[in-house]
C-alpha cells in the first residue's frame, strides 16, 4: 500500500523470490507491523481491530451452520434444532453465530461512536466514513435477512413487517415487494433467497471492509486530540503497540461474548423464535433484535402525515433517512476542530446524542401508543436536529478549546499532569 | 440553547416516569413466581430425579394433548435412565414408518432413534380436537415464552444470568388457576387464569389434579410439586446441553480471564517504555 | 520486539511474550475443534436405527436389497451349489483372507461359514454392497466366478462376496446382523 517508503527487508532467500513476485509478505509488514499509529490511540480505537475479529467469527461460524441449515419452509425449524441438539458441538456454533451478530452491532457502534466522537469523518476521511456506513448498511441487511432463517415467529413476521416498508411507496411499492418476496407473502422463495444473500453479503461486506482499511492506510488514524500526525515522535509502530493494545481489547470482549453465548445464550434474541412460523398467527409484540430498535422507533414515529407523503411512506422515509444522514456527516459538520475533547459544546450534544439513541431504543421495544408516540417524536426529532441542525450551527458559533500543536506536546503535557507537576497547564480533557 | 436544553430535559423526565404506570395493565396479570430451580445460576445442573419425574408427568397428564416432537427417546439417557429402560418406554408407543415393499405406510413400535409421536395426525386435527386451539408443542416450550420483566430489571438479569422466565411461567401457569375474580367475564371453553400470557383466560382448563400421577420416590404428588418437576423437565426437552454449555463456558471464561491478564502484563511491558 | 538481545539469557519479559504467544495458540487451537468436529456424523445418524427385513419370500437363488445407513445391503439366499462352490475354495486362493464379517472374532479366516449367517444358515449371505474400490454398487450373479462383479472398476467376487480378481483390496463387509426369527433378519 505505502511501498514508496517501506521499511521491508527480506533476509532470506525465499523472501527475497517471493518479495519480487507477489510482495504479500511486504504488504503485510507495512500494513500491520511497521505502520506507524499514532501513539496516544485509547482503547475506543481498539474497535476496528475487534470488528475485524467479529467478522471473521461470523463467517466462519455461518459457513459451518450452513453445512446443517435446511433453506426449505417445511424443514427450516427442525434444522435449526437438529443443530442445537443433535450435530457435535451445534449448540455451541449456533449460539456463536446468533449471539455474534450482536456483539457485532455493540463493537460497530462503539466503533460509529468514537468516530463521531473524535471527528474521524472530517476530511480527509470522508471517504473512509463513507466505506463505513456501506459497511453498516451491508451488515444490517445481513443481520435482517439471517434473523429470517431459522423459521421461527419472529423469522416471518419480521421479514412480512420490513419487507412490509416497500408498500409505502406508491404505485412502484407493492410490485417492489412481490420481487423481493417471490411471492404475495413470505413464504419458501423468500426463505431460499434470503439464505442465499446472507451467504453472499458477508463477503461484500469483507470487500468493502478492504477498501475501509485499504482507505484508513492512506489518510492514516485520527487520534483523541484530532491532530494530525507531524513527526516521527508522533507515532509508534502497529506492532507491538497497537497490536497488543488491540489483543488486549479484543480479549476482555470476548470475555462478555463468551459469557453470553455460554450463559445468556438467549437474552439478546426473541422467545417468540423458538416457536414455528405461523402465516395465520402474528405474535403479540413484534419487535427487531435489539440492534435495531433505534430505527424501528423512528418508523414509528411518523404518525402523521407531511403534506402529500402519508404517515407510513414518512416514516420509512425517517427511518431509511436516519441511517442516509449518515453520508452527508462529514459536510454538515462545519467545524475546524474535530475532536470533541475541544468542543465543550459538541461534547454535551454528542453525549445527549448517544442517551436519545439508545432512549430510542428502549422506546423501540415498547408499544407504540399512549406516552411512548411522544417520546419517540421528541426523540427522532432531535437525532435529525443533531445532524441537521447542531452540527452546522454550532460549528460556526463554538468557541473551541486551545489545540496542543502535536500529539507528542498533549501526551507530555498529560504525562506532567498525571504526575501533578503541571496542574495548571493539564486540561483534564487530555486525560482522553 | 441551555434554557431549551433546561426545560426539555426534566420534561422529558416527567413522562418518562409517567409512562411507567400507564402501562401496568398487560398480560400477564401476575408476574410468574420465581422458584430456586436447580439448573439456575452459571454452575447449575439438573436434578435427574427431578426431570424423571417431570418426564412421567409428561408421559401420564400432557402427551395425550401436546407433542413434544424434537425429542427423540435416545436423548432420555441425559436423565438418568438405561438404554433398556429407554426401549421400554420406547415400545409404549406407535410410530407411523414406510412405505413397505408394497408401498403401504404401516405402524410400528417405537424405537430408540424416533421421536415422540404426536397425539394428533397434524395440526388441523389437533385444533379441531381442542375446541380451535391447538395445544402448543413442548420441545421449547420453556424458551418460547419470556414475561417482559421490563427496565431496569431486564439490565439486572444480565448479572445474575437469569434464564429461568420460561419454567417460571409454566409453573405459574400450571399452578395459578382459580377463580375469576368479581366483575371479570370469562368466556365459554375459557379458563380464568391471571399467569396466562396472552390474555385473562385460556382454552386449557387446569390439566393436572393432587394424586393424578403416582411417584416412586416418596416425592408429594402435589399440583405444586407437580408443576415443578414437569418445567424443570421441559427446560431439560428445550435446552439438552445446557450442561454442558455451562461447563464448557466455565473453562472458556478462566482461559479468557488468563489469557486477558497475560495480555494485560504484555502491553504494560510492551508500553512501559513509551508516553501515550 | 526488542527485549534480551543483548543479555544473552532469558529474562520475565522474555517469559511473559512466550506464555502469552503460548496461551493465544492453546486459545486458537480450541477454538478451531469445534469447527471441524462439527462435520462428523451428528447424533442421529449415529443413532440411525436398525431395521428389520423380512425374507419369508425370498427362495434359493433370489436375492433382495435393502438401504442401510445409506447403503445398499445385498441379502441373498444361495443356492446350493454356489455354496457348495463357495465351501470348496482354498483359503490360500483368496486375495484378502480375512472374514470381514462384524459378527465373527476379529481377523477369522474367510471360510464360507464366517461369510454366510452361520451354522445351519450357510445359504444366507448378508453384505454391504459397496464395492470396497471406489463404492459402486457391484452386479449379482456376474463376473467370473458367479459372484459379483463391480462394472465400474472390474472387481470380481466370489459366491461368498470375497474379492477374487481386479482392484478392490477386500472382501465385501458383512455388517451387524441377526435372524430375530426364522423370516426376520436384523441388520445393525
């Protein structure tokens, strides 16, 4: 990627044939061993390292689930549990797979999080961003389409609800779900088509993951204090620093994937799965896995009609539009300063941000009456002002904080105020 | 912009807080009462004479009605039971297999690798024979039904790794029939029962009497008693390696905790000599 | 990493990286076995019941197929002369003089006794009917010596389905069988 200036030298013969024909080893070197980091990344940059890590358990958990898994109406179900309870080791390989898509989502967010958080998408990141949300709308389309296989009551009715979205649109909606479907309703074409893309869109999204990184490698990280890299003290190299620090991160994760897969193997899920599909019977509550639940209030938020767009065409507009907003990040921003450890203001906003999402949320998991349609009102609301509104104002009206001219200059002067020698000059923002 | 901030947010709070009594009036009626089962907790484990009873309860007083189609009888062996005792058990029932060399579908005894046939030929007949409601299948009964236990204790059952919702309720259900209180209308063929989840009263009249199933190991053949041993063995039916997945998560936690702290000392020593 | 280069011995970093790098392979290593073992036969197909064929019908010189586990089983009732013919080969003209037969003592000569159903069955032959080249499915009553004959690679077996000329290396298997009564064989 940056051979131009690679510190790779191949010492043995072999590397050297090998490093004149296919130079992986060097690629390899320069990506993830000499690259330099910035030295003062904190743990929520350890992220991308686990989502990588997630992604590689998704997929080889889902390759071998699939050596069991019957895309077939009839059998769906009893395949599922033919897994569960009669191929070695099943259980355990299902419970991964199931209880990964989650811990996938916690890390992705996180990873959205910090990236909003620390500016990461302002240029000359937009592109990466961009790579970004791809990415997250790949995996919400794989999450989707993989919640519908094991046939249970929420398979079906959450496929019959999402792909239920297209119908708001007129004219062009119901002949748009008729071609999802392969049918009036879900039924066995959806099933076997739904198995076969959420069998593809993993490597999409391992595609698009290459250009992320691919994109990352060339504009390089952003750190916590959002200022740019400028010298060789500014850095240390990937290995052994960011990939201990990474290791470490990734471990402590696993530590609470593991104690949900092997004992809250179905907290994150819906019991109502556990009971067969049934056409004729919807379930009392249908509601998204938890990862969803942000977007689902949102939908349900419009309950009125905006001018000519009726109440349900609105709201799947919000809610596709909640995640659209997300391109536009990097030009609605206006501010110069991209970490928020300098921004008080956008601090404030960014963490009341982060509350109303997972406010959302819970408002997404209850009925959609009474107090809750207000709240949810309130709340989509200020998601929308947040981007729409906060970003671009408060960028021309906030004061920033003083920025330290170099990473080296912030980790010295946190290093002074940790060991009380300068507590005059040490903001507690660089703390970070 | 503070001000607004100012009034909206304690707003916002007020309803919150008021949306909770708003919705009190769901199903359940009563929360399911929480028994110490013994399978509960990380270190949890069956108790095989427990699930034997349950398993007899099953046999005697529920299989007349509801399936119980995932589980075949050489899975039994987890509660405890020979392979001959198994065949035994095996042998009381009819299996429809074939075709035969001349293409006739024909009966036979049961056998180790089949499952437990259904009371009913299908669903159809199942809810015909139910006055239209068909009696749900117990393969995972006890994970297919969760009372919301709403926030925060929802956030708390991560740390206490409560998993116990589904037995909870098939025991409340089972024990909790009665009366309808005054001014309730319970309608013909129902059954008044404030445990049931979809509603005030269910098309099951209550299943099992004091003394209907006999026990050989001195257990009181209460409906109580009952109740429990027939969800314990139902958890057993919807989660078979819920022994071992405990064991086996128990060995992965410790390795990850090691490997975590090993890991832990590696990046001190790694960045010892390094500001960040 | 730069740790002892020049201290020459090993130092508590040195030990650190090399039980952490330990503890991560041991880690990888355990996780990678419930990927493979997943792909052995499942409970129930190693719980695949036996089954029970019913062979009143079957006269001398008639012979029937049945599926077990998913693979042909070849129960013939002989005739006399082809056990007659079968009794009356020397062992040492046999290619693979091993019995093959999982209801006798490991490693018993191929004799037409331990190939057929035993004493005062000896017409009946039970054997699995795959090839023990490559897995086709072999012809009955063909190939040189009465036998059987595999069309795919040329193997030929005997009247007591012993390998006898061409590629396959044994004798065709006789699986776990049993006469429950006199016009009932159970095989598993």
């Amino acid at each position: 990627m940056s051979s131009d200036h690679s510190t790779y030298q191949p010492t043995s013969g072999f590397g050297k044939w090998i490093d004149s024909r296919l130079p992986l080893p060097r690629m390899v070197h320069d990506s993830f061993v000499s690259y330099p980091v910035p030295r003062n990344l904190n743990y929520a940059y350890t992220f991308g390292g686990i989502l990588m890590v997630m992604l590689v358990v998704q997929l080889l958990t889902g390759i071998v689930l699939a050596m069991h898994y019957a895309a077939d109406t009839a059998i769906a179900f009893q395949s599922v549990e033919k897994i569960m309870r009669d191929v070695n080791s099943g259980w355990l390989l299902r419970y991964m797979h199931a209880n990964g898509a989650s811990f996938f989502f916690v890390a992705v967010y996180i990873h959205i999080a910090r990236g909003m958080y620390y500016g990461s998408y302002k240029a000359p990141r937009e592109v990466l961003w961009i790579l970004g949300v791809v990415i997250l709308l790949l995996m919400m389309a794989t999450a989707f389409m993989g919640y519908v296989l094991p046939w249970g009551q929420m398979s079906f009715w959450g496929a019959t609800v999402i792909t239920g979205f297209f119908t708001a649109f007129p004219g062009i909606g119901e002949p748009i779900q008729q071609l999802l479907l392969g049918g009036f309703a879900v039924d066995n074409p959806t099933l076997n088509r739904f198995f076969s893309l959420h069998y593809l869109l993993p490597f999409m999204i391992t595609g698009v993951v290459i250009l992320h990184v691919w994109a990352l490698h060339v504009t390089g990280q952003t750190n916590p204090t959002g200022v740019e890299v400028k010298s060789k003290t500014d850095t240390v190299p990937f290995t052994p620093y960011a990939t201990v620090k990474d290791a470490l991160a990734l471990s402590i994760f696993l530590l609470v994937f593991a104690y949900f897969i092997f004992f809250m193997p179905n907290f994150l899920g819906h019991a109502d799965n556990y009971i067969p599909a049934d056409p004729l019977k919807t379930p009392a509550h249908i509601v998204p896995e938890w990862y969803f639940l942000p977007f689902y209030a949102i939908l349900r938020a419009i309950t009125f009609d905006i001018g000519p767009i009726d109440s349900k065409l609105g709201g799947v507009l919000a809610m596709f539009g909640s995640i659209a907003v997300l391109f536009v990040l990097p030009w609605l921003d206006t501010s110069k300063v991209r970490s928020a450890v300098y921004r008080p203001w956008y601090k404030l906003f960014f963490w009341l941000f982060v509350a109303n999402a997972i406010f959302l949320g819970w408002l997404g998991a209850k009925p959609a009456e009474g107090i809750y349609t207000p709240l949810a009102q309130i709340s989509t609301l200020y998601y929308f002002a947040f981007f729409l509104v906060i970003l671009p104002v408060l960028g021309l009206i906030e004061t920033p904080k003083r920025l330290p001219n170099s990473i080296t200059e912030a980790v010295l002067a946190k290093k002074a105020g940790n060991g009380g020698a300068a507590p005059a000059a040490a903001s507690p923002e660089t703390r970070g | 912009m503070k001000k607004l901030l100012a009034s909206i947010v304690p707003a916002a709070m007020a309803l919150v807080i008021g949306a909770g009594s708003a919705f009190a009036a769901g199903y359940p009626i009563n929360k399911p009462r929480e028994i110490d089962w013994s399978f509960a907790g990380p270190f949890g484990t069956f108790d095989k004479g427990q699930l034997q009873r349950g398993l007899k309860v099953y046999v005697e007083a529920c299989s007349a009605c509801h399936s119980m189609n995932l589980v075949a009888f050489r899975t039994l062996e987890d509660l405890g039971y020979s392979e001959d005792q198994l065949k035994a058990l095996a042998a009381n029932y009819e299996v429809e297999d074939g075709p035969n060399g001349e293409g006739e579908m024909f009966t036979r005894t049961a056998v180790l690798s089949d499952h437990f046939p259904s009371p009913f030929p299908n669903q159809e007949a199942a809810a015909y024979a139910n006055n239209g409601a068909a009696p749900p299948d117990f393969s995972l009964l006890a994970k297919a039904r969760y009372v919301e236990r709403g926030f925060p204790q929802f956030v708390f059952d991560i740390f206490t790794g409560y998993n116990e919702s589904g037995p909870n309720y098939i025991y409340s259900l089972l024990t909790g029939y009665q009366e309808p209180p005054a001014g309730v209308e319970v309608p013909d063929g129902a059954h008044y029962n404030p445990y049931f989840i979809a509603g005030s009263a269910l098309a099951m009249a209550q299943p099992i009497y004091d003394e209907q199933v006999a026990y050989d190991d001195g257990s009181p053949e209460t409906v109580d008693q009952y109740a429990k041993d027939v969800s314990a063995f139902l958890m057993w039916a919807a989660e078979p390696h819920m022994e071992e997945r405990k064991q086996t998560g128990f060995m992965v936690i410790i390795f990850l905790a090691i490997f975590a702290s090993l890991l832990f000392l590696t990046k001190k020593s790694v960045f010892a000599s390094k500001e960040h | 990493m730069t740790q002892s280069e020049g201290a020459g011995e090993p130092t508590r970093r040195d030990f650190l990286y090399i039980a952490t790098g330990m503890a991560g392979v041991v880690g990888v290593g355990s996780f990678a076995w419930p990927f493979i073992d997943q792909m052995n036969p499942d409970a129930s197909t190693l719980a695949l019941a036996s089954i029970e064929v019913n062979v009143e019908a079957l006269e001398p010189g008639m012979s029937l197929t049945v599926k077990w586990r998913g693979k042909p089983v070849f129960i013939r009732n002989r005739t006399d002369e082809e056990v007659a013919e079968a009794q009356a080969v020397a062992l040492d003209d046999l290619k693979d003089p091993i019995a093959r037969n999982a209801n006798v003592a490991d490693g018993s000569a191929a004799t037409d006794i331990d190939r057929s159903a035993g004493e005062g069955k000896e017409n009946w032959i039970v054997m699995i009917g795959s090839c023990t080249h490559l897995g086709c499915v072999p012809l009955g009553q063909a190939g040189d010596f009465g036998g059987w004959f595999c069309p795919c690679h040329g193997s030929h077996y005997d009247t007591a389905g012993r390998i006898r000329k061409g590629p396959a290396p044994t004798n065709l298997p006789v699986p776990p069988f049993a006469f429950v009564s006199d016009s009932v064989i159970k095989i598993g």
